[in-house]
C-alpha cells in the first residue's frame, strides 16, 4: 500500500526547534517533488515547503523563509523539514505529500505540532 507518514511532531516552547520526518511506504520518493503543508485550527491548509525531485530546488512560505529548512534523503526515502526558531502562529497539524499529475497527492495523517508556552 502507497502511504506517506508523518512524524517528529509534538510540543515546544517558543524558540525550540523540531525535525519532522515524511517517510514513504509502498513506493520511492526519489521521482517526485514533496510539499510540506500545515493545517491550523478554523484555518485553510497552506504550503510551508517543498522540494525538487534533485533537493537542490526548494521553496518557502514567507512566513517560514529562513527559520525552516526542507532537505531530502533518497536512500532512507524520507524527507525532512527542521523548523527552527518556533512561533506560536507555527501551531498547526503538518502533513507531507507528493507532486504527481499536477496536483498534490498521498496524504498522510499528519503531525501536530504546539508551540506555546
């Protein structure tokens, strides 16, 4: 079964740091961009980051620019986003997924993420 999961979530303080981890089963990550993307309480889910099939393209949100960064191991099929510097308005469940046939696709159960004091 093709799946992405989700990990590394959990609760910080303002400040803290946290590594999220997009691992792929049932199929290689290798041939595909990846998008992470949160979801916030009574919020629309937006794009946080994404990443080109090669790791060397990535994009950011504004809102995250130079306090995240996307990154990718082919060999383990995982992808990572290490958020730095965490905000409260950073509270959201993150959910990873694939860039296939024009749109987004393989959604796992996400990760949430709290930060508050």
């Amino acid at each position: 079964q093709r799946q992405l999961v989700e990990s590394g979530g959990g609760w910080v303080q303002p400040g803290e740091s946290l590594r999220l981890s997009c691992t792929a089963s049932g199929f290689t990550l290798t041939y595909y961009a990846i998008g992470w993307f949160r979801q916030a309480p009574g919020k629309e889910r937006e794009g946080v980051s994404c990443v080109g099939v090669s790791g060397d393209t990535t994009g950011y949100a504004d809102s995250v620019q130079g306090r995240f960064t996307i990154s990718r191991d082919n060999a383990k099929n995982t992808i990572y986003l290490q958020m730095n510097s965490l905000k409260p308005e950073d509270t959201a469940v993150y959910y990873c997924a694939v860039r296939s046939g024009g749109s987004w696709a393989g959604w796992g159960q996400g990760t949430q993420v709290t930060v508050s004091s």
